[in-house]
C-alpha cells in the first residue's frame, strides 16, 4: 500500500515530479502515473486500483489539474473513497467547477513561497500525521524503485534552498532529489 496518490496535469509533470522525488526522500511512498503503471495495464484499471490502495492524494493544483478531466475524475474517486485529499496549490487559483465542490471547504498548502522545500516538509508532515501507523519496512516503497532504503536515505545538498521562482524551484528540486 502507498500513503499518496499524486494527481496532476501533465502540463503540471515537473511540480508532480519534483514532490514525489521530495516526499520519498522523506519516506512517504508515492503512487504516480506513468511510471507505476505496469506495461499492458489498463490505464484506467491502474489509476483506480492505485487510488484505492493509497491512504490519501496530493491534488497537485492548478489551472491545468483544474481543468483536466482525468484530474477531475481522479479527485472523485478518491473522495468516494473517503480518502484524505491534500491540495498543493501551485498557483494562485480560487477553486471553480468540481475543485469548488470539493475543495471549498478543505485546507490546501500554498507551493508560493520562496522555499518549495518547506512547502512540502508542510505536506510530509500533514501526510505523517494522518495516516494510520505505517509500517515502513513493507516493501514497495516506490514503484520506480524496489530499494526502500535508499529512498529513505537519500539527503539533499548543503544549501540547496534558494529564492527561484517556482518553476525555478521544481526544476531545481527536481535535479537535486
């Protein structure tokens, strides 16, 4: 079982990157299309068995994810299945359509600020606290990665934070996870 679903844009690929390789760094175990999707799986097959397997999603949003009808489709699945929905919001965006019904009343974590860093320490440490006790040492921590250990143990570079836009911020992230 995986603690998160990651749920984005494919227009959104780097921020949803960036956060999975962030978030396994810190021990979360991610489910994130395409790479976890086995080949000759059914797509559709995949992403709802994922979702029912993970204990919440990360809604990576934006005007892209809020737009996206697989997104959409997505977001309801995992509400139907009680599942605790966390919205990292990477761009300014009041919820509209269906992210209104959903997330109108939800907490979301802004990914605005100069630090992408502490904004998803916010979200590892939303996900430690909400999950039931996880057992880390079940296998399959990542599906692009049968080495939990390494995954667990990986460390960032001395000085890695800086003040980049946030674009700048998940490429430069996404280079040093």
């Amino acid at each position: 079982m995986y603690d998160l679903f990651i749920s984005y844009s494919s227009k959104d690929a780097l921020a949803a990157e960036a956060a999975k390789h962030y978030l396994e760094s810190k021990g979360v175990r991610c489910w994130k299309a395409p790479e976890c999707v086995a080949p000759g799986q059914v797509w559709e097959e995949a992403i709802t068995s994922a979702i029912d397997n993970t204990y919440g999603m990360l809604l990576i949003w934006s005007s892209h994810s809020q737009s996206s009808k697989q997104v959409t489709r997505e977001l309801s699945l995992a509400a139907a299945g009680e599942k605790i929905i966390i919205p990292l919001r990477i761009e300014p965006i009041t919820p509209s359509g269906t992210f209104a019904y959903y997330l109108t009343n939800t907490h979301w974590i802004d990914a605005l600020s100069p630090s992408l860093e502490q904004d998803l320490d916010r979200v590892s440490s939303q996900v430690a606290s909400m999950l039931p006790i996880i057992k880390r040492s079940e296998g399959g921590a990542a599906c692009d990665s049968g080495d939990s250990a390494a995954i667990n143990n990986r460390r960032e570079p001395e000085g890695s934070e800086c003040n980049l836009s946030v674009g700048g911020r998940l490429m430069l992230l996404s280079t040093i996870a």
